[in-house]
C-alpha cells in the first residue's frame, strides 16, 4: 500500500513539475508587432515566426512574413488595429516612424526602437531582441554567423593591394540621383570589401549626388540600390558624358543585386557584403 501510494506521490509531483514548466514557458510566449521590415527579419532570423501576430505591408521577407496579419504600412501604421491585435512587445524603427512610436508608448504598449547606423549597432540591436524575446542564445548564433562571413571577406580584402582597391559608385536612386556617404551602411560595406566610395565625403547618409561628380570621381564600378531590368544600363551609357566613365567603358555595371541585402539593417547584410565583394572583384 506504501508502494502504491509513493508511486502516486511521485506521478503528482512530475505531473506538477510538467505543468509549471509549461506555464513558464506560455509566459514567455509573446505576441509581437514589427512594424519595420528590417525588425521583422530578425524576428524571424531567431525563430518567433509562432509570435508574430501582426507586421506592415513592407515586411517581405521571409515569404511566411507576407502572411501574417497586417497593420497598415511602414509610414503609416493603424493604431487601432495594432491595438486589437492585443501586442506584448512592439518592434520599430527610428525617423519616419519617431511619431508613432510616441503614441504608442502614450498609450502604455511596450515598444524597442531598433534604429542601428553601423554593422556593430545592427548586431547589438539583435543580441537586445533576442533578450526581450527570450531568444538569446539564438541571437548569438546569428551574429556570430554574420561576425564569420565579414571575417571571411575582411581576410580576403587583405591580399589586395591599396592601389587595386576599386573606385565604387552606388546608385540609391536614379531620379534625383542619390549617393549613400559616410555614417550609412552602404558606406561601411563598401569599405569592408576593400572599395573607395566616391560619395564617401556627402553630408549625409543618404543624399543628392550630382551627375557631374560621378563623373569627375570616375568609378570603375557602378552599383544600383534597386533592381531593374537590363535596359536600365542602356540608359546609363546614354547619360551625358557617362560615356567617359571607366564603370560604364568596362560595363561593370550591375543592377541584379537584391537592394534589402544592403541597405536593410538585419541578418542578411552579411550577405549583402558578399554579394558586392563578388561583383568588384569576380567579373
């Protein structure tokens, strides 16, 4: 009778044990919002697809982002629906989101701003995701695989020498025409992969670039930050004097890199790096 009544003991206390593992782990299930697609793909990078419940018509990437519930877009989220969505943790971005994030916040929801300017930043931003998300040591991996593959680049740009480091030119848009210079991510990529930005000294990020100068700075390579189709380089040869510039002689020109892998700040601007690395220097 002992016996029995010890093995039923024991059934109860496991039986208990199980159920208290499972309610700590429902605490810490979260419902997210991300209302920037940069946020969302880190998001994902560490595993939350099941807590998402709601992102912004710009979040494209993973293709499972496309079917999530959606809360208006990047410039514009509906409060309303953000709020019926009922949200533990709101993820945003700095700028142009700035006004939302205050309401918000007013509003008592528990908002993290991820608004990195360097590579560095970027990866702290994903070690604190992973913190409130309860994913730390999935955000470790992550970073640790982005710190591998710019490692990998960064010994391969030691064996080349400074005068065979390319003048690079990328084109964030083409009307107006706007360079990306020091303090973007552009910038910093360019440098990692050994390059000279030509747009390097611009007052800002992100800003207007005359014609005129990229013609005077003359890149042996041009970069589009958005993708086109091939008739997109007839039209820069057809540009007035482009035609002198060595990028465009060479027709080292290309347009078939995916923008989001340069110029969002998540996981994939590793990937973004290799990508460059292999048009300057694998033609």
């Amino acid at each position: 009778m002992k016996k029995i009544i010890l093995v039923v003991n024991l059934i109860l206390i496991v039986s208990c044990f199980f159920q208290n593992l499972s309610s700590a782990s429902d605490k810490q299930r979260q419902r997210i919002i991300s209302l920037a697609p940069a946020t969302t793909e880190i998001l994902f990078s560490l595993g939350l697809d099941e807590e998402i419940v709601g992102v912004t018509t710009f979040c494209n990437y993973p293709l499972a982002a496309e079917k999530k519930e959606k809360v208006g877009t990047f410039s514009q989220p509906n409060i309303e629906k953000i709020l019926s969505l009922k949200p533990d943790l709101v993820l945003a971005t700095g700028l142009e989101q700035a006004y939302i994030v205050g309401k918000l916040k007013q509003i008592g929801l528990k908002v993290y701003v991820s608004d990195p300017s360097t590579i560095g930043e970027l990866m702290n931003s994903i070690k604190e995701i992973g913190h409130l998300t309860h994913r730390e040591s999935e955000a470790s991996v992550v970073v640790a695989g982005m710190e591998a593959k710019i490692r990998q680049i960064s010994e391969k740009v030691k064996l080349i020498d400074q005068d065979k480091k390319p003048k690079v030119f990328i084109e964030i848009w083409h009307d107006p025409l706007m360079a990306a210079g020091q303090g973007s991510f552009v910038d910093e990529l360019i440098t990692l992969v050994g390059g000279i930005n030509i747009a390097h000294d611009t007052p800002r990020a992100y800003s207007y670039f005359s014609p005129e100068q990229v013609i005077e700075r003359n890149p042996d390579c041009i970069i589009f930050g958005y993708m086109s189709d091939p008739e997109n380089q007839i039209n820069i040869k057809g540009r007035m004097g482009w035609d002198k510039i060595k990028a465009v002689k060479a027709n080292h020109l290309y347009n078939d890199i995916n923008p989001d892998l340069f110029l969002r700040p998540g996981p994939r601007l590793a990937d973004g790096l290799e990508e460059i690395y292999e048009r300057l220097y694998n033609k």
